[in-house]
C-alpha cells in the first residue's frame, strides 16, 4: 500500500510518497527535505509528522469509526456468521456491515437499503426488488 501525504502549498493538490520521502528525501535536522514536483515548493516534513500520518492513515484504513462502535463490526459478524452454510455467509455479513455502518458514514436510507437487498438475497434467493408506487 502506497502511503502518501499532501504538499504543504495550499495551492497544489499533489500528494507526496511517504516511503520515498523517507528513503530519497534529503535529511534536515530531524525530518526531511523533498520537492514537490509539480509545484517545484519544498517540503519539509518531520519525521515525527510522517510517522503520525502513516498511523492515522492505518486507522482509516484498518479500523474505520463507522465499523467500530463499541464493538468492532468485522468481529461481530465473523462471531455471527460461523454457523451460517458459506453462501449465506456471506449475505447476512454484508447484511451486518450495512446496518451497523449505516448511521456512521455517508447516506442511511441508501445503507440500510442494502442491509435489505442482501438480507433478501439470504432468505429468498434473489435480490430485493422494490415495488414502484
């Protein structure tokens, strides 16, 4: 997984290799120098700041908020779904994740609508389907 930080110019959108940074930046006191190559600005990061983006960019990637309240949701459903036969498994732990997510990121309804396309797909073999009214 590649790692990555912004530039420091406000203006530029580039994003900046952590594991280069480390490995080709030039050293500065305690932290490194790098440009910026579209922008040619010199960065200057120290080596606290990158260690401190690579942890919170693991959080974000390994323990998310929206899947851990109080209980962290991939342990949830591997403890619910072990007695499931595996085709069914693996619907009614997308069923899980849906709806213990659904309040914690992006839209509900949209959330919890796949909470129920799934959940149908375990019970009657086929996605859900939505009358129009």
């Amino acid at each position: 997984m590649t790692r990555s930080i912004n530039c420091k110019n406000e203006k530029c959108n580039q994003y900046l290799n952590i594991e280069e940074i480390m490995r080709y930046g030039h050293p500065e006191g305690m932290g490194f120098k790098v440009a910026c190559e579209a922008c040619k600005q010199v960065n200057i990061f120290s080596t606290s700041e990158l260690e401190t983006h690579i942890e919170k960019t693991q959080d974000k990637i390994y323990q998310p908020s929206h899947y851990n309240q109080g209980i962290e949701t991939i342990s949830f459903i591997e403890q619910t779904i072990k007695d499931y036969p595996p085709e069914q498994a693996y619907l009614v732990g997308n069923t899980l994740k849906y709806l213990s997510r659904a309040p914690h990121k992006g839209s509900k309804e949209e959330d919890l609508k796949k909470a129920r396309n799934y959940l149908n797909r375990a019970i009657e073999g086929e996605w859900f389907k939505e009358v129009k009214k």
